[in-house]
C-alpha cells in the first residue's frame, strides 16, 4: 500500500492510538486485541507508514471477498498500546489539503478551500469562532470540524419540580474535535493567510457512500426550498414533497436533504413569519395596490392587530362586470392560523362555471363587520348585484339590506331543504314522512307557480299532514319571499343561482389547498394558486369553444348561428330548445291588434306524476298512489311586437335563464327568422367576454423573482447542474430567501417595530371547543332517536324522556 497514490475517489485515513494522557482531551477507547481481530475478518501486515514503523491492520473480507477500495476507505491503524486514545488522519492530495501560510486573496476563497477539503476527507465543516471590523470585515475565523465542542451529558432532575419537561432520550453528537483551520487576514488588506491547521480527528470520518448524508450534502439550497413552498401552497406537505422530489430523482440517495431536512426548511419559515404575519400581509397587498393597475385591498385594524380585509383584482373586477348579476356569499372556517372567517364573492361565468369576484378575512362574524366588508365591496366594483344568495345568517341578512339597498336578497334553498329531516319528527310514519318529502320540494322547487298558487299548494300540504302547528314550517311560510321561486319571478336571472352550492364547491376547493394552521401570507398564496387555476380553466373552456364544432341536430338556420356566438355550454342548452321546438311545440293560432301579435303556441309534454285516487274515502294506510306518465298539451302565449320586432313568452324563459325558450323558436319560423335577434343574445353568455391576456396576467407585487415561478420539473433539472459541493457566498443569506418565497416588500423586516399584529382570542360561530369535534342537530337528533324508548311516570307513554325533563312536568305544576 505504501507505493500506491491515495485514491481521490475513497475516503482514505489513518487510524492512530496514542497514549490516553493525551492532554487534549480526546476520549480513550479499548483496543480490541489480535484475537478479536481476526475474528472480524481483519488481517494484520506492515506498515504502510516507514516513519512511524509501527503495524498496520487492513480491512478485508476474506470469506466474502468484498473489494473495500470502491465504497468504503482503506483505513490503518498505528498504536502504541492497548487502551490508547483514537485518532483518524485523512488521507487526501497534497493540492487539497491546507497548508499553514497559503494565502487566498479572498475569504471566501478560503474558506471554499477548506470545505472541499474537508468534502475529500469525510467530515462537515461548521463557522467557528469569528472576529471583525466595525465595518463587517472578517479579520480571524476558526472553520472547525462539525463536532467540535463539548457534549451536552446534563440529566434532568426529575424530582425538581422546577423542571416538567420529560427527558427526552437523544444521542450525543459533538466529540470535543480538535480539527480545525484558522484564517487570519494580513493587515491593510484583503489578503487571508492560514495561521493554524489541526489535521487529526477523534471520531471516525464519512465513509464515500454515506456523503449524502452529511450535513453539507443534506443543506437545501434557495430551488429546494421553492419546490418546497410551492408544493405548500397545494396542501402537500413536506413528507410528500420530499417523496415528489426523491421520485424526480429516481431513488432518494441521488441528491437533496432527508424528510426531516424538508421538515425543518418549513419550520424556519414559519418561524421567520412569526409575530409579523398580518404587517407581512398587509405590506405586500399595499405594495400589489400601489404597484398593480386597479388592484383593490382595503384592510381595518383594531387595537393594533388586524381585524378584516377585503381584496379584488382587475381581472376579478373585469369577471363582475360582465357576471356580477348574481352573486353568492358563503363564509367559511379554519382557512388559516387565526380562526379568521373566509368571505369569498362566487358568481357565473359565461361557461356556467364557479368565477370569484373578491374576497375577505374577518375576525367577527357579526353584523359590524359584514357591514365593513360588503362597502369595501361596493367600493371597489361601484354597482350593486341584481340578486344576493347566502345563508340564514341574521348578520349577514342585516349588512346586505343595509348596504345593498337596491339587490334582492334571497336565501340558499339547499340550507333550508337540509334541516327538513329534522323539523318534521312529528311524521313519525316512515311511507308517510318520504311522502311528505316529495311533495314539500315538489312545490318549493316548481318556478311555475304563482305567489298566490304557492300559498295555497303549501297550506294544503300542512292540512293534509297534519303539521299546520309546526314551528319551523309556520317560520319558513313567513320568510317565503326570501326564499321561494313564485316570488322571484320579477327579477332577471333569478332561476340562474337558488343555492349556494357553488359557493359550497369553490370553498371545498381553497380547503383541499390550504395547509391546517396555514399563516396569512402563505394562505394569500394559495388563494393565489386557486385563482390562476380557476383562470386556466375559463382558457381552457374558451379554446375548447373556439377550436369545436358542435353536431348539430336539426335543421334549422339558428342553430349555427346559435354556435358561433355561445360558448359551448350554453349552446347546448340553446340546442336542446331548439330541438323541442321542433319536436314537440307547434303554433295554434295568431291574433293581431294594435301592431302586437300573440301566437298561441301548444307544446306536448309528459307529465309524469299523476296521483289518481278512489273516490271512496279509506284509511291512509290503505290508500293506493298510481303515477302514469300521460301526454298532454298545455298551452303558451307567446306575443311579438311589430313595432320593435320583441318577442315574450308566458313561461318566461329568457328572463329567468336568458335563454330563448322552445316556444319561441317555434314562431320563428312563423316569421321567418334565421338568425337569433342580438337583442336575445346576452353578454354573460357570448364567447370571448373575457380577454385571454387578462385572464393569464398574473397580478404579484413589484418584487420580481422569476425563480419562484419555476415549475418542480424546471427546478429539478436545474438542481442537477448546480455544483453543491462549494457554497456560492454571493447568494443572499435565509432572510433574503425568506423574503422572496413570501414576496415580502418594504423596509428591514428584522425590526422590532410592528404596528400590525397578529389577530388573536378570535371565537366565532361554528368552531367549538378545541379538539372536540361539534356535531350538527341532525347528528344529535339521530342519537337521541337510536336510544330505545322508556315509559315515562308523568306522561305514561314509550318516549325518549323520563319524569326529570318530562314537557308535561311544568304543565301539571
């Protein structure tokens, strides 16, 4: 071995014993003797070394024949005797290895030196001790060995009552190392020298291929921490964005840090935001406001922490213009740290797909601040929407009538329809209670009827099952012109949106991509990435449109011309208009006066659910339901003005779904009609509304950092050419990278002066008891039900109750 040039590609040191009264203070270890050698497979020979003329031991595997020169270091052992202290000496290239007064014109080329050196060699390299100049410039560093320093052998004292914490079982890492380089800068100028090289080690070194375990080769650089931060704002944590990154890789021993080293990258940036999440949050939307053309943010502070804010963009402000008619609210909980309550303003799109106009953050949930967010509403899109949709929410009922005096505000069908199950359990009859069901949303849900039809169908309804005293029924009765179809007829569009369900859908959507506990700056970023999401979907449903030719099915002139100014969707409810025009609908007869005619238009229709009973009276358990599915003819009005060529119909079609309906399709041809009048074809549905450049305009602050754009693919290639193994000292330092993953503006964020703090002691409706988990009445109800029945003494029937709660109890008192 003596005449062979250390292999660069291996690990290769010396193993040395010295006497244990070694007075730095390097740990002593038994040597094991000649016997317990053998047994492990070593074999002893002479010295690699002529100068210290001591024996050597060279590890091999003679039953195995396992080549250690590839994987794993050539290693000698010189000792003076049993009981010794241990000691490793790399064994590398003269060119690497440091030697006392080589000079570097640079500290960093010094200390990049020492690192490669010590890549070489095995070992880690940590920033020692340091000295400077009142000008930051470095005048002595010591570049010590990672485990440098003393180990913490401290034990808790569990019988100190002082001390709660539970000990916690960790192994020692630091070995008191003396390995070392100092570096020393020649006074008046630039110039760095090496002053002292402590060579030898008291641990054993990094074998080769255990050097991606290393801290050096773990360290994350800035493309790592982006591809984990964008994975966060898709709701992947950092255990599934090290499994994406290991995958990219085609195995996790290629390159990049462990789980706990993608963990930890996302600890420090939640430890960097801290206390200055809400003044993060406000800096960078103010800057987006001051910086990004008719960007909207408006934000109320109290007591110095922050309270609600509200947000719009152009693009979203350009959405509302053309599809604000009908707007929903729908608030929704545990979008971010603070329990703040999520707002978002969700409407239409000419695709008939989800489009956010806006959105808010409030710490209460009462009137006050619903009143505060439907102004800054108001203010930045300066119209009122034609029709409201939104919950029961006597808060939120009360801001909208107060703000939007001119709106229609009309409650969400499906949050009544929901609680139904549980305000008839005095149906106790199962057939009868499935009955009652079919004909309360027969009658809820029929657009066709008039007010006065409604209230008359309805008390039927409560005569015929007996419930004319339930409570909740008398309440909906007295709010059915906040929530009943007959009673929105009037208004334009009103059949477009009766639930909130969309609302529902898109929130479901932000909460499968926020992260639980998620900070304010990185939950705007996810609102972010489910806008632009939401974004490409409206391209993509344009190109869709435009680059698509529908089948057509008739042949009736309007129906290519229907295609070529709808979007895709809405022409194939036009289509199915048309068709049935054709199919089922003919004229009866035409009447003119004074320049209007009216055309009388008889459509078939199936009406399938008849119910036919007996004359005779029997008992309602005996009573028989037949349900036929019969043809009828029912008649239509349809009148048309010669004098501006309108035309109206009696099923007012157009006016609820702006839509042209069957009927007058079929008195097109009456008149000969080939084209649908532009008067009939609304801008909310026509092709190309929105502007394709506006919609991929990304609407971010002044601070331009075109790597946070990269996608996981770009950032995985280019980390297979950057070099890891020299640090480049002209990057920025963490806080730099901190302040470009969060896009954080302004002055020096490291100052301690906050005006904005972090909201806190927020208790709204909705979030329970922390860590319990609130079940709904239905929920409750249905347990209350599950529980077998008892007689109880004071009403003597088989109830749920006993005499304690009994409702007679207080009666007969």
């Amino acid at each position: 071995m003596g005449d062979q040039e250390p292999d660069v590609n291996n690990h290769i040191y010396e193993e040395h014993y010295l006497a244990s009264d070694d007075d730095n203070g390097i740990e002593d270890f038994d040597f094991p003797d000649n016997d317990t050698l053998y047994n492990d497979r070593f074999q002893t020979g002479e010295s690699s070394n002529p100068n210290l003329g001591q024996p050597h031991v060279t590890h091999e595997d003679t039953e195995f024949n396992i080549d250690f020169s590839e994987g794993q270091p050539h290693v000698t052992h010189d000792y003076v005797s049993p009981g010794g202290t241990l000691y490793w000496t790399p064994i590398v290239l003269n060119d690497i290895k440091p030697k006392v007064s080589s000079k570097f014109n640079l500290y960093g080329e010094a200390e990049t030196m020492y690192r490669k050196y010590a890549l070489e060699s095995g070992f880690d390299v940590r920033l020692g001790r340091v000295q400077k100049m009142k000008n930051g410039i470095i005048t002595n560093r010591h570049l010590v060995c990672n485990r440098e320093g003393n180990p913490n052998t401290s034990k808790l004292d569990t019988l100190d009552i002082q001390h709660k914490k539970t000990q916690r079982r960790k192994d020692l890492f630091k070995r008191n190392c003396k390995a070392k380089v100092v570096l020393e800068i020649i006074p008046g100028t630039l110039t760095y020298v090496v002053s002292d090289f402590v060579e030898r080690h008291n641990h054993e070194l990094f074998r080769k291929g255990n050097m991606h375990l290393s801290r050096s080769k773990r360290k994350l650089d800035y493309s790592q921490e982006i591809f984990i931060h964008n994975f966060s704002k898709q709701n992947i944590g950092p255990v599934k964005a090290h499994r994406l990154y290991s995958a990219l890789q085609v195995g996790p021993l290629v390159r990049g840090g462990l789980v706990i080293d993608f963990k930890n990258a996302r600890r420090n940036l939640n430890c960097y935001i801290g206390g200055r999440d809400a003044k993060f949050l406000v800096d960078n939307m103010n800057d987006r406001k001051k910086n990004v053309p008719s960007f909207t943010f408006e934000y109320k502070v109290s007591n110095k922490r922050l309270n609600s804010l509200f947000w719009a963009d152009e693009t979203a402000k350009y959405n509302y213009n053309s599809f604000g008619d009908v707007v929903s609210i729908d608030a929704t909980f545990s979008m971010n740290k603070y329990d703040m309550v999520f707002v978002p303003f969700i409407g239409i799109d000419n695709h008939k797909k989800c489009v956010t106009f806006g959105a808010g953050l409030l710490s209460k949930e009462d009137g006050v601040s619903y009143e505060w967010l439907l102004r800054a509403f108001l203010k930045a899109f300066r119209k009122q929407p034609q029709l409201v949709l939104s919950d029961q929410d006597p808060a939120l009922k009360k801001a909208i009538d107060k703000v939007f005096p001119l709106a229609h505000h009309r409650l969400c069908m499906w949050h009544i329809t929901k609680k139904l199950p549980n305000k008839i359990l005095s149906i106790e009859d199962a057939t009868t209670n499935q009955k009652f069901r079919k004909r309360f949303h027969s009658i809820i849900w029929n657009s066709k009827l008039e007010p006065h039809e409604f209230e008359n169908v309805w008390r039927q309804m409560l005569e015929e099952f007996k419930i004319t005293d339930n409570t909740w029924m008398n309440t909906m009765y007295g709010l059915r012109k906040s929530w009943i179809p007959a009673f929105f007829k009037h208004i334009p569009m009103s059949d477009l949106m009766r639930t909130t369900s969309l609302s529902e859908s898109q929130n479901w959507s932000f909460q499968t991509t926020t992260l639980t506990g998620s900070y304010l700056v990185m939950f705007m970023m996810t609102f972010e990435s489910v806008m632009e999401r939401q974004r490409h979907n409206q391209i993509l449903n344009d190109f869709n449109t435009a680059t698509t030719i529908p089948k057509f099915i008739t042949r009736t002139p309007y129906e290519p011309h229907a295609s070529n100014v709808y979007t895709q969707k809405i022409f194939y409810q036009v289509q199915k208009e048309i068709s049935r025009s054709e199919d089922n609908c003919f004229q009866k007869n035409v009447i003119s006066s004074n320049g209007v005619d009216t055309i009388i238009v008889i459509e078939k229709t199936k009406n399938i659910t008849i119910r036919q009973t007996n004359d005779v009276d029997v008992d309602d358990k005996d009573e028989e339901y037949n349900y036929d599915c019969l043809i009828r003819d029912i008649e239509y009005t349809v009148t048309h003005s010669t004098k501006d060529g309108s035309f109206k119909c009696t099923c007012m079609h157009f006016e609820h779904l702006g839509i042209l309906c069957r009927h007058i399709f079929c008195v097109f041809k009456f008149y000969g009609i080939e084209q649908i009048p532009e008067k009939y074809i609304l801008k909310r549905w026509r092709r190309d509304v929105i502007p394709t450049e506006l919609l991929k305009r990304r609407f971010n602050n002044s601070f331009d950092d075109s790597t946070s754009d990269m996608t996981a693919i770009d950032i995985f290639f280019q980390l297979l050419t950057v070099v890891h193994d020299c640090p480049n000292h002209d990057l920025p330092t963490r806080a730099d990278h901190f302040k470009k993953l969060l896009g954080v503006v302004g002055p020096d964020v490291e100052s301690d002066v906050n005006d904005i703090q972090n909201p806190t002691d927020i208790r709204n409706k909705g979030y329970g008891s922390r860590g319990k988990r609130l079940k709904s009445t239905k929920e409750m109800i249905e347990k209350e039900i599950s529980k077998p029945k008892r007689k109880c003494a004071t009403c003597e029937q088989m109830v749920h109750h006993d005499k304690r709660n009994c409702p007679l109890k207080n009666t007969k008192k």
